[in-house]
C-alpha cells in the first residue's frame, strides 16, 4: 500500500513539473501574463505627503517582491506641487514597467503624476490637464513658482518622448491651442480621444480588465494595494487644510488651560492635537527623532510652567514645539502661515471667550476655577498665634529640632532655631509663622 502511495505521489509530481515547465514555455513565447505579478496601486484624492510615504512604501515592496508591471489608477483633482515633485522622481527611478490608468480625473499634480509613468491609458470619460499652479488661497502662484513648474511638466513629458508641448498648455494658459479647446487664457485639459491623439495616451480601455489586455497581461496575478489604517490617518493629517487647524486647536487650548488650575481638559486638548500633527508626519517620513525630542521636551516644559514661577520654562518650551514643527515641515512657508493661522485663531477666540462671553457662562464656567476662600465663607486658615511670643514653657519631648512642649498647660508642636533640646528643658517661643512656632532654650545660672 505504502509503495502504491509513493508511485503515485511520484507520478503526480512529475506531471505537475510538466505542465509548469510547458506554462512558463507557453508563457514566454506568447506574453499573455501567466505567471507574472501586477501590484494595483490608487493614486487617489489629494496630492500631499501622506500619498507620497504610501507609494515610496508599496514601490519599495514591489522591488523586493519581484513585480513584473504595476499599474497606477489615477483618480485625483491635483494637490502639493512639491509632493507631486517627489511622487514624481519615485516613478523616474523605478525600474518596473509601469503604467498610469486615468479612471476619472488627473488634473494639475496628477497630470504630472501620469506624464511620468511609462505609458498612459485612459477611461472614456477621464481628462488631464489644467495645471496650473496656484497658491494656498487661491490665486495665481508667482512667476518664478509658475516657470519651475512649467519646466517640470516639459521634462515629464520628454522622459517618456511625449511632445512637452502640450504640458506646458496644461500649465500656461498663455499658449493658444484652440483645436483642444485651450484658447489663449486657459490650461490645457486633454479629454482620452485628444489624449491619444497627441501622444499622450497609448489607448483608451471601458475597465480594468480591458487595460490588462491590452497590455498583455490578462492571466497575470494581481495584487491591489491600498494605503493601511495608518496611511489613511496620514494622509488626512498632514493635508495642508488640516494642519493650521491642528495647531490652532493646539495653541487655543494651551492658552486657556493659562487660566485653569493644574492641568486639565484645555491643556489635554491642545496635547491631543500637537501629538495627532507628529502622528502624521512621522507616519508620512516628514518627521525625524530630532523633532520628536524637541517636541517631548517643550511639553514637559510647559506642564513644569503650570507649577514653576518666572515664566522662563513656558518661554522656552514653546520655543522647543515651534523648532519641532519647523522641523517637521516640508515647506517653511506654509508652515510660518499655519503657525501665524493659529496664533491669531488663539488670540481672536481668546478675547471672545474670556472679554465678551465672560467666565459667569458659557462653557468655560465649568472649567476656570472662580471661588475664593474667603473667611466670610467659613474657611479659616492657619492662625498665626502672635500672643505665644514671649511665653515660656517646657519640652516633654527632645527637639530635634522638632517636638513638643507645654505652655500655660497647652500642648504645642514647635520647632528649635537649628539645634537640638533636651526632654525638660526650658524654652521660650521667639516668633511664630502661621501653624510655625520657633523656641529657644534658656539656660538658667546654679545658685
């Protein structure tokens, strides 16, 4: 039985080494895809560093997985120029054949994005185009911004022998190409047909799989990646619009928990967000151990503010947070703005909350302390026993320097100037402090 289970283990091994040796064969003389592997990679939503760390990480794994073709789905309004730049020089350096699918839109970065990639398909309803480069409220970029710009799209599209011509439309609505419908005034944006007819599109497929057709590779593996949990978190942190937000949080809640005592929910707020920005830009490879010391040690500067006097540890600790978050930057231009943002959204809801509103409503009523203990209330503090100078007593312990003695047959804890006195001796109080009464030893002459 034993030697029938072992001919027949054999026979199926070797059929199985057959048929893979005829696939592989099959394989290389008709390209259909078998056997190779396809990494799907989305390019989605906004341009910004959080999309740069994701596809830096899912290309370095392509490399060590030995991927045969990745395909880049494009779906994305534009974004970050200098995120596109990076993103950009990650698609130049790779060595896998690579492709960019437009499923809806690659306009302004995205555009960059897919003049980059090895070759460009295109959905029936998909543009490219209309990058031009604005600022962050909206207008126009300066004209040196806009000249880098248009040079990065020419040398995108001449990496991959594209006519750069039709690039620099996409940036410069100076140039005059009205048979695109570009008139002088407007930015280039390609729809598939005009796409494939420049140059810019190698074909225009309805899906996905049409796409793997077309390029040989139906009967390939796929493999789809997507952005982890955290990835997902990064992106959304580090996108230019939430930043200033975060640190606005940040500064609001530092400078009411100013008026709180100790440290409570103010304070925990403005941690929250100052570690929920290091997040993102720690998980997105923007910020370094540097940073995280800098920002460790103007926390703990500023929690020791809250009990030490003089105002020096505060000072320096948000001297410390402000060098980490430049040095978490990945523009110090947009972060001075968004450092600027949040100090003047502090001061401005600083003088609504505390002059207009007022600490007898509203919110923070139930966070500032506003009771007193006054003695009209009930509270009595530490007397301080000015009629005890100048009596005199005995100890019925030693002092050392501490004890206790009795005076007019009243037992009191008091305390020597320093040394030590012995269990019986005579003392006298010289001061008292509050609950603190000092004595002092007299020494009676032998007659």
């Amino acid at each position: 039985m034993k030697r029938i289970f072992r001919l027949g283990f054999l026979a199926v091994l070797i059929t199985v080494m057959t048929l893979s040796f005829f696939t592989n064969d099959d394989a290389s003389l008709h390209a259909d895809g078998g056997g190779k592997l396809v990494y799907i990679v989305p390019v989605e939503d906004n341009v910004e560093r959080g999309m740069e760390a994701f596809l830096r990480r899912t290309i370095e794994e392509a490399n060590e997985a030995g991927v045969d073709h990745i395909i880049f789905e494009i779906a994305t309004p534009g974004g970050r120029v200098d995120a596109a730049g990076a993103i950009g020089e990650l698609f130049q350096d790779l060595d896998i054949d690579n492709t960019a699918f437009i499923t809806t839109q690659a306009l302004s970065a995205g555009s960059y994005i897919a003049l980059n990639a090895d070759q460009i398909y295109m959905k029936p309803s998909a543009t490219m185009g209309a990058s031009g480069v604005i600022t962050g409220d909206g207008n126009a970029a300066n004209k040196k911004a806009q000249s880098a710009w248009k040079a990065a799209m020419r040398a995108a599209a001449e990496s991959n022998d594209r006519d750069p011509l039709y690039a620099e439309a996409m940036a410069d609505a100076s140039i005059d190409l009205p048979e695109y419908a570009a008139p002088e005034g407007e930015f280039l944006t390609l729809g598939p047909s005009e796409a494939e007819e420049v140059g810019y599109a190698e074909g225009v497929v309805s899906d996905r799989t049409e796409l793997l057709y077309e390029l040989g590779l139906s009967d390939a593996e796929i493999v789809e990646q997507n952005p982890t949990a955290a990835e997902n978190i990064a992106r959304f942190l580090t996108d230019p619009v939430v930043v200033p937000i975060l640190l606005s949080v940040a500064s609001l809640g530092f400078i009411v928990e100013l008026y709180s005592p100790g440290f409570g929910i103010p304070g925990t707020m403005g941690l929250v967000s100052l570690v929920l920005f290091f997040y993102g830009h720690i998980v997105a490879g923007l910020a370094g151990y540097e940073a995280i010391i800098l920002l460790v040690l103007g926390i703990g500067l500023i929690i020791a503010e809250f009990f030490l006097p003089g105002g020096i540890a505060g000072i320096a600790g948000i001297v410390s947070i402000v060098s980490a978050l430049m040095l978490s930057s990945y523009d110090m231009g947009h972060m001075t703005m968004s450092i600027g943002i949040a100090l003047l959204v502090a001061i401005i809801a600083s003088v609504i909350l505390f002059k207009f509103i007022g600490l007898e409503k509203g919110l923070f009523r139930h966070i500032i302390l506003k009771d007193s203990t006054s003695t009209d209330q009930g509270y009595v503090s530490s007397a301080n026993r000015l009629e005890l100078i100048g009596l005199e007593g005995e100890t019925v312990t030693p002092l050392r320097p501490a004890g206790t003695a009795v005076f007019d047959e009243e037992r009191l804890d008091v305390v020597t100037e320093g040394g030590f006195i012995p269990n019986g001796a005579t003392v006298k109080v010289i001061k008292t402090e509050g609950s603190r009464i000092v004595v002092r030893e007299i020494k009676k002459d032998n007659t």
